[in-house]
C-alpha cells in the first residue's frame, strides 16, 4: 500500500499558489505513481525491497527537499507555464560524501530542532541559497521517498513564490552552483535524454535533463520528470535516446550554453 504524504507541523498553504500551478498542486499525490511508471517491473521490485528491508531493519535518516517555482501569480490566457517561471536547483560540492557533483533541489537530513519536514526544507534550502523563506509558500508534501544511495527517506515539498528574492551559493564545501532554471527549459524535449550508471544495466536507466549548468537525473529528475507528466506540461520527447552518466555529462554547457 502506498504510503500517505507526509503531514508537517509548519502549515501548509495550498490554495496560494498561481491558477498556472494548479495542476501540480490538485495532482500532486500522483507524482510518485508517475515516477514508477518509467521503471522496468524487475527494477521497481528491486527498489521496493530495498525500501522494505530499510524500513524492517530501521534503517536511514528522514529527510526533506524543497521544490520550489517561481513565477507570475497570473499564467498564460491560453493555459500552459509563464515563460519566466522557474524551479530553483543546486550542484552539490564535488567533494561531497553523498550524491557528489548532481544536480538537486536544496535540502537535507532533518535536524533535531525541526518541526517537520516542511520546516527541514525551507531550513536547508535557507542555508544552502541564502533564500529568504519569509516569501516561500508552502503548498504540498509528496510521499516518502528511500534513497538508497544514500539511505536518506526523503520528502519532496512543494513551494511557490511570486519572487524569492537573490539566491547564490553560501558554502562553496557543500554547493558548486545555485540556479533558478526556467520551467520551459525542463518542458522542452531537445533537452530530455535517459541516464543510467556504468555500473548498472540500461534498464536502471531514468529521466535527465542535459542543461547549460548541470545535468538533472537520478531522484531529481524522476520527481521533474513526474511532475510535468501528472500537471499536463510535458511534451512528446525521445525517450531511446539512452545515454551512460559520463557521457551525458561530458555533455553539459553545450555548443553555446544556452537554456533552451
């Protein structure tokens, strides 16, 4: 049975966000149906177990992200994403323990003095881009997600701001970049590939974005990935074009570095 979104202590606002994030927002508890819905039947039972045996054994460390857009409270006549609405990501430190040099939405273990894991996000995400989370609204949790690698049970939180203000990174030992990347750069299909490990198999092979900064994969890109599929943004993309990690990295900045 699939678990319920987390509820969180610091309150959530659902009804704030823009008329152009409403799909998201009314169909957030399908994000991770969504994500599953790419993984081969063998895979998704081996990520299953793994979740099983973690949690039988007590395993891991609860965790939250903050997954937040930007934009104009008023959309597109037509429908659709404002052409400047973005989603704020990071490149964690390439000396990191964990998930070193990938592409993440700002977050973390949760602390002691947190009172949820609302109140982890917007704290990680306070300390790693400076971000001012006084203008934050939080909207949604999605559901615990186990993150093997690290065997971190995080929580993906779902925010907006109508302007959050100047972010930039503040501890070059834990974050390599900080960037707002406009939403229609994630939408558009000459931008999405499938990635996998050299060490595993193509099947374990998930949604990336190949950016001017970074290259978006692994859990993140899963949660993007299903989110654009379950808010009705997502466009047709080639979804054979498979690529092994380090050549999709060797990939990144592109001929003229632009955000496409």
């Amino acid at each position: 049975m699939r678990e319920a979104p987390v509820s969180a202590a610091v309150s959530l606002t659902p009804d704030v966000g823009p008329a152009w994030l409403r799909p998201l927002v009314d169909n957030i508890d399908h994000v991770p149906a969504a994500a599953r819905r790419r993984l081969p039947a063998d895979v998704l039972a081996m990520v299953t177990a793994a979740k099983a045996t973690a949690k039988l054994r007590g395993d891991g460390r609860d965790a939250a992200v903050l997954v937040l857009f930007s934009g104009p409270e008023s959309g597109p006549a037509d429908g659709g994403v404002p052409d400047d609405a973005d989603l704020l990501l990071t490149v964690r430190a390439s000396t990191l323990r964990h998930h070193a040099g990938q592409a993440a939405f700002p977050g973390g273990a949760s602390d002691p003095g947190d009172d949820g894991p609302v109140a982890t996000a917007l704290r990680e995400a306070r300390e790693e881009t400076g971000i001012d989370t006084s203008r934050l609204h939080p909207l949604a949790t999605m559901e615990k997600t186990f993150i093997a690698p690290s065997g971190f049970h995080v929580v993906p939180v779902l925010a907006y701001s109508p302007d959050p203000g100047p972010v930039a990174v503040v501890n070059e030992a834990e974050t390599a970049v900080v960037a707002r990347v406009p939403v229609r750069a994630f939408i558009n299909p000459a931008n999405r590939l499938m990635v996998y490990r050299s060490s595993l198999h193509r099947r374990f092979a998930g949604p990336a974005f190949l950016l001017n900064e970074m290259l978006v994969w692994g859990f993140t890109g899963q949660v993007i990935s299903a989110m654009l599929d379950v808010a009705g943004w997502a466009q047709p993309w080639d979804t054979t074009d498979v690529r092994e990690l380090d050549e999709a990295m060797a990939l990144v900045g592109g001929e003229d570095g632009a955000v496409r």
